[in-house]
C-alpha cells in the first residue's frame, strides 16, 4: 500500500471513527488491540504445541463444551427468517 492509499485509509476511518460514542470507540479499540497483539504473536508453533491444542480442543468437544459446525448451521438458519 503506498503512503498516499493509507493516508486515504487513516482519512476515511477518522470520518467515521468520529461519529462513534465513547463505547463504541472502547470496543473498537479493545478489538484492534487484540488484532494487533494475535497478528505479533503469531509465528510457527512445535509439533507437540499443535498436537496439545488439538487434544484440549478434543477434550472440550467430547465434554460438550463447543458447538459443531452442523449444530452452528442449524441455529443460525432461523435468523435469515427472524425465526
């Protein structure tokens, strides 16, 4: 991105960035916060590191604590109707 498109970028964002409420702004904040950090902390991660985080996502799918994506499906399909 050239200096001048991200100019325009920072440009276009403050116009709406300024029609925000305080909240609005400290949510959106919190968010690019966050992106930032994930987007610095991200790099190649060890075999064992991948296979341990498949395992606890495991354990939490067999104690019920995550949804599938079937299940996903199913329950957002009335939201298209207002159901």
């Amino acid at each position: 991105m050239s200096f001048m498109q991200a100019q325009s970028v920072d440009n276009d964002f403050m116009k709406y960035w300024m029609r925000l409420s305080v909240v609005e702004k400290q949510t959106l904040l919190h968010v690019a916060k966050h992106y930032v950090e994930l987007k610095d902390d991200t790099g190649p991660i060890s075999v064992e590191q991948y296979n341990a985080e498949i395992d606890q996502a495991m354990k939490r799918m067999d104690a019920g604590q995550e949804t599938s994506h079937k299940d996903v499906v199913e329950m957002t399909k009335g939201w298209l109707h207002g159901k």
